[in-house]
C-alpha cells in the first residue's frame, strides 16, 4: 500500500527524513591527443557531472559520499566463460548504485569508514607518484596494488584513523559478490610532518574469484619537500602468483601558475602466473600545467613507455582542463 | 540551420521557454550483508543522486517529473530469441530518457496523469506490507501484480483522482512499445480515513507480448493503526495464465528514534502457466530503524523464505542509510 | 600516494583549483504517440537532466560544457565484423565522459572552440528547416550531413568565427579514434540579417573507417521572415560514395502562445554505394506548438513518409513538453 494510501508507512520507512546537503560540480577537458598504439593525433574531450552529499547526526557523525553522472549506473560485462561473446548472464550493475563507482563514508571520532570505489589501505598510504599530463597517458605513474588490479567488478571497504601526524589505514575488497569470494586485505601506516611524508603498507590475496590469486604485496613511498621540489618515490615488491618488483620516482616543481613534473617508473618485473602482467613497462614522462585562473589550466604531458607485453611506443596529449 | 544561424527558429520550436524549477537530492546506504544463495558475508553500498522537476503553468496546472543518475539512461537487454546470447537487435534504449524509468506527471482540478515507470492502479491502491531492511532482502513483502511483473522494459501510465477521504486509479502498462501489443490494464479505489486506509483493485493483462498471458486479478488491502501499532494486511488472487491467491501482513511499531517491523508473506501458490513464478515464496521477516537525526539512521533486516522454486533460504543486512 | 597522505600533490595536479559555476536543468515530455511501422497507438514519455557548466579565465577567455545524465557515460556497441553477436571487443566507452555524448568549448576574441558531440560546419551554418512536434517523428525535416551520419561513435570539433552578421565555421570529426582514422571535413559561411539569414557549407569525408566512403557534400539554407510567417529552405548535392540531391522546405506561423509549422522534404535520391540510405525518404509534416506558461507547452504533430527503403508509413504524436 506504499504509493497513494500509506503516507503514514512510507514515513514509518524513512527514519532519517531530515535531509542532508547534496551540491553540483563538475570537470571538463579538451584538446588533442596521441595515444599509444595509433599513428594519428585525434581529439579528446570529455564533461562530466559530479554529485557530492554530505551531513551531520544529531550525534555528531559526519556522513556523506560521491559519485558522477557518467557512472552512476549502467551495467558492467565480464566474459565469465572467455569464450569472447556476452551472454545474458554475463551483465551485472554497475556503478555508483550497485557500489563499484564513487563511495560512501561515515565518520567521527572512532575515524572513517568507507565504502565503494575505494583505494586499499597500501594504495591509500603510498600510492602513486606525480605526472601531469591532459588525460593521464597509460597512468604509468602509477603503482600496480593488489587491491585494484580489475577495478570493473570491484567494490572495497577502507577504515582509517588519524593520531597526530600518524595515520593507520585497514582495507578489504568486498568478500562477497556475485562473482564469488574474494579475500583481499590490507593494512598500512602513514606519516605526514613538516619535513616529509612516508607511507608503509601490506596487502594481501586470495579466494576463489582472486583476480590475482594468492599473493603478497609489499609497498613503501616516501615524499620529501626539497629546494622548491617536491620529489616522490614509491617501491613495492611482490610474491605469489603475482610476482616481481616494481619502483617509480618524480620530481615536480611549481613557480607562480605553472607546475612541471616528471616520473620514471618500471613495473617490467611484475608478472601474474608466469607472464608479465598488461601494464608491466618501463615508462618515462614529462608534463606541464599552467593555472589561467577561474577553474580552467593549461595542460600537457609525453610519456614513453617500453619493456612490456606491446613493446615500446608513446604517447601525448596537450589542452585545457576545467573545473565547475 | 538550428545552431548557428536560426536562433530565432530556436524560440519558435521553444514554445515555454521559462523554465520550472530543478532540485537536486540523494540517497546512499553502506553495511553489511548476506544474501539468499551466498554463505558469506559481504559489503554492499551505494550512492545515488536524484533530480526532481516541479513547476506550474499559468492556467494553474501542476507538473513535474523525477529520475535518478543511475537511472537516467542507458540500454536494456532483452533475449528475444532466447539463446542465452546479446544479439544487436535485443539491446533497446533503457532508463529516463525512454520512459521506462522515473516519471513525468501533469495535475489538475481534473486530477493528476503521470507517466513512466508508475506503478498500476491496484498496486498504487493496495500496495505491499511494511518491512524494514537496509536493502529489501528480496522484497518478498510486496505482493505481485501483473502490471510490474516485468519491470525492465514496461512503461505505464496511471490517473488518480480523489474526493475527500476517496480515491480512484486507473492504470495502463504502454500498449504498444518495441516488443509489442502489450494490454495490461487496471482500477482500482482507495479510501484513507481516521481509523484506517484500504484499497480495493483489479487488473487484467493481455496481448500478444503480455509476460503474463491473459491474466486477471484482484487484489485488497487495509491498514490499522491500533495500540501504537500499524498493521497491515493484503491480498490477491489471480486466475487465468498466471493462477493462485497471494497474501501477506505486516506489524510496525515506532516510539522515539525507533521502529520495528515484521511481515509475513505466502506466495507460493503463484503459477504462471502451470509453474511456480520465480519469487512464488513463502517469507518473514523483521527489521529496525534507528533514526541518527541530519538525514542518517541506522537499519536492518533479517529475512527467511521458503517453498519456493530455489529452497529455504534467508538474508540479513545491517548498515547505515542516507538522504541528502 | 594520492589518497590520504598527499593531499600537497593533489594541489600540484590541479592547477586551477577555483571552480566555475554548474546549473543543473531538465526537460520532460509525455503523451502518446503512433510510432512508423506500428498500428497502435501507445504512450510515451521521458524525464532528462542536464548539467551546464560556464566559466572565465583571469583573461577573459569564456569556457564551459554540458551533458545530460542520460547520456553522460555508459557503453555503446559497434557490430565491427557484422555477424550480429556483440563480442567483448565491440564494447566502447559512450557518452559525455568519453566525448562522444555533450560538448565543451573555450571561447574568446579569436572565436570560439567547441569539442565533443558537435554539428559540422556545413550542418551548423545550413541546418534543418523546422518542424513541432513532440517527440520528431522521424526527424524527417532534418537534412543528412556527412559528418553526422553515423553519430553514435562519433565525436567532432568545430571553430566559429563571427564578424558584424556573418560568421565562418571549420569543422573536423575525429580524425583519431578506437574504431580507425576519420577524414570527415567541413567549412561554411553563415550571414545573418534583418531580411534573411543564409547559410552555405561544403563537407567531405574518407579515411578508412569513414562510414560515408569518399564523399563530397555542397548544402546551403535560407530563412526569410515575410508577413508573419517564417519560411525555411535548404538544399544539399552529394557526390562520391554519396550520391544524390536532397531539398527541404518550411514554413511556421505564430500568433499568441501559438505556432504552427509544416515541412517538406525529399531525399530519395541519396545514396550510399548505390543503395538508398536508410531515412532515403520524401516527407511532409505538420504540427503545432501552444505555451502554457511557466515552462510548459502542449505540442503534437503528423509526419508522413514514402518512397523509402519501407515503403509509406505516417506517424504522429501529442502531448506536453516541460521544462525545469
């Protein structure tokens, strides 16, 4: 009797009527684009809607989450049976409202929770070192954790708490999904003071539907402040079915609108039963941005990358970036 | 020349460009659960962003719509031919955009039309039982209609009209949409006084892609308010390609922050064509919410089914829901 | 180290920090409506969302974008080897995130810069002679531009100029994309007065996924405000791969909150590797437009269609538009 008749009930259901505050914002970019495995520069743009809710208890938790237009729902496609076609039971929700896009937290004086498209506690505490480019150009800056490796299907809790300048971090991959058990976890510490900033993280893997089997992951990145430089450095080494080393290093510096920045990383090691994994390369890049001010910047990288499953080969973009 | 040239042709085909007003909200949820057919334990979490039209035109009339991001758009899937694979011509324009989501509605002295994914007449009238979870377990609360029986691609319209304490509704699904000549019709009244509300309806389905056949039923609900407590109670019966009687009840209970609830359903003896529907169980449930004040309240639901086409089994769930 | 520790590089990447303005609006329709190659009539009805975003650089440069949470992101499909199956490797990434749904622009002294789901030159300077109704019915008052003829994929840019009551446009689809290279060029001139406004374009398109072939394309449009009435045509000359001529004519009326408006088109010569194109057809329609007031108006219209690839068919449809 919920829809005409039963004001009453629907009030009965919806404790918690009083409504938060949910905002619009948005991000944009445009320009051009070389990308790897193509001989032409192409365009490349995109505008995306961006919606943030946020709130207080009565009690004084803090509360809130996020997601964007472009993955609030829809469905996701996983070729259970690799046999290269979609089937009707191969299509599963997706985004924001079944969990896997944006995230939820809530918050207070016992630290954060949250829930979605979230970072493992080692990715959260160490994670990637610097680059700027328009697109992101393969993201090579960025380290391989065991805790986002297939991100399509993914969804994942994190815990973190704050004392000071110390933080301690506690994550896991959803341990029950349609796909089956999954048993990723992780835990790290961080430490964020005047002269630097380090994080040191453990995260590990199994289960029957473990992407990348059963597998240890060790990470530590430091990032030191250093005569106008900012320089950051990450490691992790690997063991089990995923297997290998991985480091990656940058320098960025920033005077008056402009910031330039510039990454190393090699990932070549990285191998996932024997084979090296998809983004296993050895990559370089160099990028710029430059503030015009009211929401919009300049901005444009090069990276190269060699060493991995597609050999070597690079790729750049260059255009203005907005925020609303 | 719509673009450049002829804004003028713009304003001509823009009859009604003052604008009514937009409102932007949210719901999100984060916790635990299990459900039916997992023995683990698992995350589950969303977040949601909401919009809601409203506006009034100068003669008086009201109108408006809603629909959800997640919702907005998007393709269904529909396996025509029933070989287990997606072919080209059995994707089909889904969400808001293509009515099968959200809805559009205009109001008057004449009463309120509203189109979409609207629920028909006796489902508007009499409606589901109460239950409280944090993520519906199954909704084995709701009772069955023919005019929701396949959701993903049905499009209805419904008109009510009320005098006093009365209401009457009459209903539609689309009669005709890309799978076919779909008649699925139905009426229904409501009454909503001091001591209690009730609704009577009827609904008959037909037509050459009905997923109900040729189909009637009939179906009637009260609810109570009595000592504190809400009691609800409903009951169908339908004759014809789908067969059998259905009924369930529900008790809800609030004092400060809190309220509980419980239900009990049977379902079981729902045939369509000679086998027992996929949701045809027998259930109970009981569920909390504890109101946390700003838009926040903590819930959940424990429920159990059985008699069904897959067994007994039961879910629970337990978390933290969010309105923005 | 993105997450939780550097929150500095964080602002080291997002040079640009100050946000422009995002305004959230919608549209909606609903009524009924008689679809081609359907005998009965049946509902229809949509609810949209659109996000707007607009801003200014320190400099004066003007920028922004929009997209619709309909088709903000989500996946598209392309049948690449024509077996009528959808293999994982004929999934793409659709949508305003992936630049082939709404648009961004940057605009200043030099013209403005437009990227995404964008008309081409010839397509913004000539355009489509008009026509009300409330859902298109077809679209049959619209020309055929080469640059928009397969759109589901495509993403473009185009540049406007404008100078006193004239205007120059260059427009270019994406040379560059998943699916090959795209050679599809356009460029017209535009001249708007207080007697008429003209337009005239030429496009050309190859390359080798260009789903016009080799083509040449010549179009151009006149609109002329005489007694009351406006009076629209448009003629286009296609040779190569697309071969043929196609003419339209319009005339629309408004009195009051009314407007009337009636087209005809042909464009049964058009061709493509000499098979008529799909929407080949010779057209007439009618309809009307009358505004409630307050961002509402009721609207309907007949279209009629012959000599195309599935013979005669007529449609028509009425109802209320809104807009929020």
């Amino acid at each position: 009797m919920k829809k005409v008749l039963l004001a009453s009930t629907a009030l009965v259901l919806s404790a918690g009527v009083a409504a938060a505050d949910m905002t619009l914002s948005g991000d944009a970019r445009m320009g051009v684009n070389k990308v790897y495995g193509r001989d032409d520069v192409g365009f490349t743009s995109r505008f995306r809607a961006i919606f943030t809710g946020s709130g207080e208890t009565d009690g004084g938790l803090a509360f809130g989450g996020t997601i964007r237009a472009d993955n609030a729902g829809g469905v996701s496609f996983e070729d259970l049976n690799n046999d290269g076609f979609i089937q009707n039971n191969e299509v599963f929700a997706g985004g924001g409202a079944a969990g896997v896009a944006g995230s939820v937290f809530i918050s207070g004086d016992f630290g954060t929770l949250t829930m979605g498209d979230v970072a493992g506690a080692p990715e959260a505490a160490v994670g990637d070192v610097a680059f700027i480019s328009l697109t992101g150009l393969g993201d090579y800056n960025e380290m391989v954790y065991l805790s986002n490796y297939a991100s399509s299907s993914r969804s994942a809790m994190r815990y973190d708490y704050s004392f000071g300048d110390f933080g301690v971090h506690v994550s896991a991959d959803n341990p029950s999904n349609a796909f089956g058990t999954r048993e990723t976890y992780g835990v790290a510490v961080s430490y964020s003071g005047d002269l630097f900033s380090a994080g040191l993280g453990y995260e590990s893997s199994g289960g029957d539907d473990a992407v990348t089997g059963d597998s240890e992951h060790w990470a530590g990145g430091i990032t030191v402040d250093v005569a106008g430089f900012q320089i950051e450095g990450a490691y992790g080494s690997a063991s089990g079915d995923v297997e290998g080393d991985q480091w990656a290093i940058s320098a960025s510096y920033t005077w008056d609108a402009t910031t330039v920045s510039a990454f190393y990383s090699d990932k070549t090691e990285l191998e996932l039963n024997g084979a090296q994994i998809p983004n296993a390369y050895e990559a370089w890049g160099i990028g710029a941005s430059y503030d015009l001010g009211g929401g919009a910047a300049v901005r444009g990288g090069y990276a190269n990358r060699s060493g991995g499953p597609a050999g070597e080969d690079d790729s750049f973009d260059f255009g203005v970036v907005m925020r609303f």
